[in-house]
C-alpha cells in the first residue's frame, strides 16, 4: 500500500511517500505499527486529533478499514482562506 505524507507530518517523517506492507485492519492499526517502526512516526503521530486521513483519495476516519484500499495520506486539517 502507497502511504502519502504532507506538509509537517512529512517533515517529521522525512519522506513525502512510501510503500508499506501491513497486516492492519484499519488506519488506527496503521499508525500504531508505524508508530512502532522509528520515533520519527512516533512524532508525527503523536496526536491524531492534528491529523486528517484519506483513503484513496476519500476523506475517512481513523477506525475506517483498510480492506482493498491502495492509498492511505495523511495530511494536517486544511483552513480556508
């Protein structure tokens, strides 16, 4: 699976995308295992009230399921202007 990152969730990262296998069953079991993977993801996901996330190309909450999904992006919430 395709993950995207944006804006400060990439700079804490380091990467603006990455292909990932995972045994999660849905985004909240994604983070948990990036989270796991270096403290550079454990930063970025610190706080997930600061996160939104898509699911090819969807806005989707945290608990959605992964099942068939090719693209997860995780960005910061948009403001108008």
């Amino acid at each position: 699976m395709d993950i995207l990152y944006f804006a400060w969730v990439r700079e804490r990262i380091g990467l603006p995308r990455e292909q990932v296998e995972t045994s999660a069953a849905t985004v909240a079991e994604l983070v948990e295992e990036l989270r796991a993977c270096d403290e550079r993801y454990a930063a970025a996901f610190a706080d997930l009230s600061a996160l939104r996330v898509a699911l090819d190309q969807e806005l989707s909450e945290f608990d959605a399921p992964l099942a068939g999904v090719r693209e997860v992006a995780f960005f910061p919430p948009m403001t108008g202007g």
